[in-house]
C-alpha cells in the first residue's frame, strides 16, 4: 500500500523536474523547447495529480474497509477557484515545484497563475462548499461533493465607462487537468410525461454524465471526490433527421440537452422562476440520488439502513427535490410503504438555510412544476398532506394555491435544518421558519460557517504563516485553534514588528500587482480600505462610497488637517439584470474618477474597483488589507465568511452587529473591532418610522452634502440625473437604512483613522484578530455537522 504521506515528502525537486518533463513530453506532446505557458503548466497540474492519486485511492479504499458512514454534499455551486496551488500546498510540494521550474528556466509563479479560476459559483454559499470539501478531506471523512459541471462558469466582469460589461467565461476551453471522466458512471434522467398509478413515464431524459476532481487534504492524508454532472444527449445524434437534409433538426437534440449544464445562473439572491434551473436542479440531483443509492446497494443492500449509512446534506434549497425524488427511488422504485419512505428519506436529509431574504426564498408555480416533474408533485402533495395531518392545528402548508414553496419542503423533509451563524439561526426561528420551529422544536441547530486555513492563511499569505510556524510549530495548519498559543507574542516587540512587516510587504506586492495590471499607483503606506463581496443593496457598498465622498470633501474643506491617507478598494460583480447593484458600481467608477484625478486630496483618498472580482483576486487582496468593510443592514447578512478570512489575516474590521461579524467581534475583543449601526431589532423598529430616511438627513450635514453632490452630477457632469434614482431611494423608501446607519459609520471610520495613525496599536490590534479567529476554522464548522446533523466519522 502506498502512503501518501510518504510519498509526498520523499518526491524531491529532481522527481519534480522529470516528473514535469515526462507529462510535457508524453501528455502534452510538446519538447521544452515549444512548450508554451499552458504546456508547462498542464504539465505540472498532471505530475501533481498523479500524487494525489494514489492517496484518493487509498482513501476510497479505506472507506468502504471501515463501512462508514459516508457524507454527501449537494450543492448548485462549488466555487473552488484556482486546484494547481492549493494541491502543491496540501502536498507540501511548493517548494519543490518552484525549484524545479525555476532549475527548467521558468517563472513558477507565471506558472501557477496561467491556470483559469474555476468560478462554479456565485458567491459564499459557492465557496463554502469549496472549503466544507476541503475540511472533509483534511479531516478524512468520507465525503463526496455532487454538482453541476458547467461549461461556462460565472461571467466574466469588465468595465465599458464605469459600467459593467458581462462576457462569457470559458474555463473549459481548455482541457481541466484534475478531472477524471467516468464513462460508466452515467444517468438517464427524466423530464415531463405522466404520472400514473404511483410511477412515472417521462417523456424526455438526458444523460448525466460523471466527471470527477480529487480534492486533497491538509497533507495528502486523505482525498475526497468531487463528482460533476454534465448533460449529455440520450442519443448522439438524429440520423433520421440528418438523412431527410435538416442538419439543424438533426443536431438540437444534442443541444437541447447540453443547455441543462451550459450555464451557472448568475443571480444570487434574485428569485428567477426559469424553467431550465427548475431542470439543472433536477437533473443534478436526480443523477446524485441515484449514483448514492447505487453506491449504497453494492455496499449494504438493505435500503432500510440508508440513515444509518448515508447523510446527504442540502446546500440552500436548490437540491430540495432530493426530498420527493428519494421518496420516488424508495416508494415507487423498491416498493417501501410511502410513510416508511417519508421518514427514511428525513432521517438521511439536512438542509442548510443561506439566507432569510424573501425574494431568494424559491417557489415554484405548479404549474412549470407539474409539467416538468409530475410524479413528484404528487409526491409533494402528499407530504403536505402527510405534514397536515399529523398537526392538524398548524397553518404551515408547503403547497399553497399555484406554488410549490422550497423552504418549507426542505424544512418538513430534513431531520435537521441549520443556518449559518448564531444570529441567523435565531432569526430563522423567530422569522421565516417560525412556525415550523413551534412545531418541530429540535430540529433546527446552528452551524456558524467557516473557512479553511490551508487556502486563506498558509496558501495566500506565505509571509504571515511563516511567521506563525516560526514562534509555535506548524500545527496550526491542521488545527487553528492553535493560534491562541500567539497570545503571549502579542506583547512582544519583536513579534510585532515581524507582524507589521508581513503586512507592509503584502501591501507593496499588491500595490505593484495593481498598478501593473491596472496602471493605478498606491502608496502602501495608505490604509487599504477593502470592501469585496456580491453587489447588493444589503450590502451597502453605497454607504462606503457616500462615506468616501463626505470624506473628499471634508478633505477639501481642511487640506491641511491631519488626515489618515487610505485608498477604498471595492471589487464585486452585480447580477446582470439588478439594475440598482450596477449602477451603485457605475457610481463608484464615477466617484473614484473625480476624486482620483483631485490635486488636493490626492495624496489622501484614492478609490479603486477592481474588475472580476474572483477567489483568486480574493486571496492576493486580502493578506494586503487593513481594513474588512462588513457593512451589511443588520439581520440580512446570514453569516459572511470574508468577514473571517479578513480577520484571520490581521484587517480590522469595520462592520455592523449582521451574521457571524458578532461571533468575530466576541471572540477578537470589542476593542478590536469598530462597531457601528443599529441590531437587527433597531432596523425592524427604524423602518416603522415615517420619513426615517429623510429624517436622518435632516440632522446629519454632511450625509445631506454627499447626497446633494451625487444629484447634482459633481460625478458625472456629462448627465446629471445619472444617479437621481439612488439619491431618491436613499432620501424615501431606504429600505437597507443606509441613510439612517451613515452617522454612525461616518464616526466609527474616524476612530479607524485615529487608531491606524498609531502603527503600533494597529498592529497590536490586527494580530489579536489572527490569533484569535481559530475558531473560524471549517474544520470546526465540519466537526459540528459531524455531531449535530450527520451522525459521521473521521476514518483517520
Ligand atoms: C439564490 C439563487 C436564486 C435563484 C438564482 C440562483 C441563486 C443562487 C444562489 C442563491 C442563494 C444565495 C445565498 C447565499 O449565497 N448566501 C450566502 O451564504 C453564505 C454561506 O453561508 C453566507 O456567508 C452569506 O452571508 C450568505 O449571503
């Protein structure tokens, strides 16, 4: 038996270099001389794969050995950006392989950076199934991720004057060096017909076809899979068609069952009621259901035992279907009395909540439904009714006249239903799940989100991590809580000024990486301001930008007082068709052109949006920041997870009392933290006041002004009226209560500048942030799913 381990440190650097020859001479079919960029890299992608594989291997191996309790993942999104790096991370190959590129004549980080980020996803519900799959693998649980192999991820941003331009993104014109295709490993799924005498006849099906990636552990101790369906065509091709001379006719089949994998719904948290996203939700979890169900037949055959073998968790309500489809599989298929069905497929579900605003909460018409999947309608109709009868007195349907409602579906169907944070989890249960809650007390827990280390700490902030190994060991990359061992450090001269120095280097990487790619120049003695997240009204990148306009003219106003030089770095990509989100970018272009291009202030504010906002622009900006804009109207941010990853790599944060920023703020000291806004329960109260945002206008001049300069065109004199829309939201309706929340923020940001001025409090303050935020490991969050909802084991 081959151990990973072992093999990973006995690879030298020269194994290395003939390992990368041999895959760009007999894989990539080139000689090093013709060799391009891409060539090396693949090359290298493929000598790093094969070390993985014997570990992934050994890991299924010893999962079946052991019998586990096997955990699947379900989730529409797995936004794993860039593997190449991470994989030589895990492997602890990142030396070797830069030697040994640099020994071939190569730039290695030109390498490394030729890979495309896989953008499988929109945001943080995306990327934490990317650090959950991680999590799982370092911690050696057996665990398969399930998805959608999309052929185009989440477009691409550009700017046209300001605004956001969307193109198409196409990771998959190239070959993806870590996926395996498994021919055998393929579904016939279903679509419309009838439903009939407790069965179904669809009238169409596509295949779903297996792709599988390797994702590999903390030290390749353990490899998990994620396994990627693609739509595929039932048959190839319509001869009949082709021969009669319509060649159109001959080739849609084939398209029309592409379409299903061709394209990640770009809309995050705007309700679309699409028909084809009905289908990507069906389809993947359709062909998931069935390839666990195979796996679990040949492994225990009983399916009575499935909850005791199998936990399949929901990521938000997009493989809710998995609910009616499994008591299909188990009712319909295997003849299990339909209540039996109903309580086993309970007990294997957990769904997760990822956030409680009502337009993201999917319902479908039953209509679309009815069409699309029939049998299971029926299926949900007696759910509802099974739900009903069992709390006659109860209000809760799932079904209502016209819509099928997803939530409620995946709340009856799950034994466990979590949110993300602590504050999110309550207001599940005193809001949208209220009454659900009245009636099933235990079964909703909560599991605050996480991040993995080995990407956003010892990956994307080499400087900082060495320092930490250097003073306590390199523990802590498989257990984070180690970082409070740093506590004693803290007051330490030396320690301190390592700390800054990490810092002060990072930002000067990040200042030349930004002037050369976008011709901006930065001082890193600025304090960099970062707000990075999905453009949204909850989100409040316009309170930081009316921030930074009441800021240019404060300056203005008093060049010569003793202002704290920063720049606002803002990057972030708004769903195509929310208006308001790409005109609050479209706004802050405007404003940082002006107020760029301002001799008197310079030296003082400067103002960047970076295009295409990605998790690799994630890993090279936040090692760089000082300060985490977590900004968000209190009660609508779930959990936040950037929140964490800032705060682990020493930026204070400025934010609200919204999602696990309270945890963060508990757990790093309140004097660590800059505080601002009203609670959730204030936010309730303040929207019940007549005229609260004019109101909030009237006593605050400088809010006033800012406002006044964004109506009067002072950012775009070619059109005044660009942005009256947003200054009239902002001075009536506000419903994200930014003008009622800028006082407070504005006098929270001038603590921030006094506080920045004294460098040595700074970094005081920004390492207790690192040393205390071990506990935004995944690998807790993972462990409390293993306990609370999944019932699952580590099998190393
Ligand atoms: C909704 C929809 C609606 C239909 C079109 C496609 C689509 C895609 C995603 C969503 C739900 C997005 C929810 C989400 O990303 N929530 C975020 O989850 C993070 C991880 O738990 C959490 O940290 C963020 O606060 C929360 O906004």
């Amino acid at each position: 038996k081959v151990d990973a381990m072992t093999v990973s440190t006995t690879f030298t650097t020269q194994d290395m270099r003939a390992a990368i020859l041999h895959h760009l001479t007999y894989t990539m079919g080139k000689d090093a001389d013709h060799a391009t960029t891409y060539d090396w890299r693949m090359a290298l992608s493929f000598a790093v794969r094969d070390r993985i594989v014997d570990g992934w291997f050994a890991s299924t191996r010893k999962s079946y050995e052991a019998g586990a309790k096997r955990v699947y993942y379900l989730s529409m999104e797995f936004l794993i950006g860039r593997l190449l790096q991470d994989g030589l991370v895990n492997l602890r190959l990142l030396d070797d392989a830069c030697e040994a590129l640099t020994a071939l004549g190569l730039d290695p980080w030109q390498v490394i950076s030729n890979e495309p980020d896989a953008a499988l996803g929109n945001g943080g519900l995306g990327r934490l199934a990317a650090c959950f799959l991680e999590s799982l693998s370092s911690l050696g649980v057996p665990a398969h991720g399930y998805g959608i192999r999309y052929e185009h991820g989440l477009f691409r941003q550009s700017f046209v004057d300001g605004r956001q331009v969307e193109l198409p993104e196409t990771w998959l014109q190239q070959h993806h060096a870590w996926e395996f295709e498994r021919p055998e490993a393929r579904y016939r799924i279903g679509f419309g017909g009838d439903a009939r005498d407790a069965g179904w006849d669809p009238a169409e099906a596509v295949i779903a076809a297996a792709y599988d990636t390797p994702i590999v552990g903390w030290q390749g101790r353990w490899a998990n899979t994620l396994r990627l369906w693609a739509a595929k065509p039932v048959e190839a091709f319509d001869l009949d068609s082709f021969n009669r001379g319509d060649f159109v006719g001959a080739a849609t089949p084939e398209a029309m069952a592409r379409t299903i994998s061709r394209v990640l719904y770009p809309d995050d948290t705007t309700e679309i009621g699409k028909e084809l996203r009905l289908k990507q939700e069906y389809f993947f979890t359709a062909a998931s259901l069935a390839d666990i169900l195979r796996r679990f037949e040949m492994e225990h055959g009983d399916l009575r035992k499935l909850p005791e073998k199998v936990a399949i968790q929901l990521n938000d309500t997009h493989p809710a279907i998995a609910g009616p489809e499994l008591v299909r599989l188990l009712h319909d298929d295997n003849g299990i009395p339909f209540d039996e069905a109903m309580d086993l497929a309970r007990s294997t579900l957990g769904y997760t909540n990822h956030t409680l605003l009502p337009e993201a909460l999917e319902r479908w018409s039953d209509h679309l439904f009815g069409r699309l999947l029939p049998r299971h309608l029926e299926i949900i109709d007696r759910i509802d009714q099974a739900h009903r009868a069992t709390y006659p007195s109860s209000s809760v349907t799932i079904r209502e006249p016209g819509v099928v409602k997803m939530g409620e579906l995946s709340f009856v169907m799950a034994h466990r239903v979590n949110g993300v944070s602590a504050l999110h989890t309550e207001l599940m249960k005193s809001t949208v799940f209220k009454e659900l809650n009245a009636l099933h007390p235990d079964r909703i827990v909560n599991e605050t989100n996480g991040v993995t280390p080995r990407r956003w700490l010892l990956s994307s902030n080499p400087r900082l991590a060495s320092l930490i190994t250097e003073r306590i060991g390199e523990d802590w990359v498989g257990d984070l809580e180690q970082l409070s061992r740093l506590e004693e450090h803290v007051g330490d001269a030396g320690f301190l000024s390592a700390y800054a120095e990490a810092k002060r280097a990072n930002k000067a990487d990040l200042a030349a990486w930004i002037e050369a790619e976008h011709g901006i120049a930065l001082d890193p003695a600025m304090m960099f301001d970062v707000q990075i997240k999905r453009l949204h009204e909850y989100k409040r990148q316009h309170l930081n930008i009316l921030e930074a306009i009441a800021l240019w003219q404060a300056i203005r106003a008093a060049p010569d007082a003793d202002w704290t030089p920063r720049v606002k770095i803002f990057a972030g990509k708004a769903a195509p068709g929310y208006h308001f989100a790409k005109d609050i970018i479209r706004l802050i272009n405007d404003v940082a052109e002006v107020v760029n291009a301002d001799p008197v202030t310079r030296d003082k504010l400067k103002i960047v949006f970076l295009p295409n906002y990605n998790v690799t622009l994630a890993e090279r900006l936040i090692p760089a920041s000082d300060l985490s804009e977590q900004i968000s109207t209190a009660g609508k941010e779930a959990s936040g997870t950037g929140n964490m990853k800032f705060a682990l790599n020493g930026a204070l944060t400025i934010g609200t009392l919204d999602g696990a920023n309270v945890e963060i703020r508990e757990r790093v000291g309140e004097e660590n933290f800059f505080l601002f806004g009203m609670t959730a329960d204030e936010v309730v109260a303040r929207r019940k006041i007549k005229d609260h945002a004019a109101k909030a206008i009237a006593v605050d001049p400088r809010l006033a002004a800012a406002l006044a300069a964004v109506r009067d065109g002072t950012f775009c004199a070619e059109e005044p009226d660009r942005y009256a829309h947003i200054v009239q939201n902002l001075s009536g309706p506000d419903y994200f209560l930014v003008s009622s929340d800028f006082t407070d923020y504005w006098r929270a940001q001038r603590e921030v500048d006094a506080a920045y001025r004294d460098a040595d409090g700074w970094t005081r303050m920004a390492a207790r942030n690192t040393v205390r935020s071990g506990w935004f490991s995944s690998d807790r969050t993972i462990r409390g799913y293993m306990a609370d909802v999944w019932g699952a084991e580590p099998v190393i």
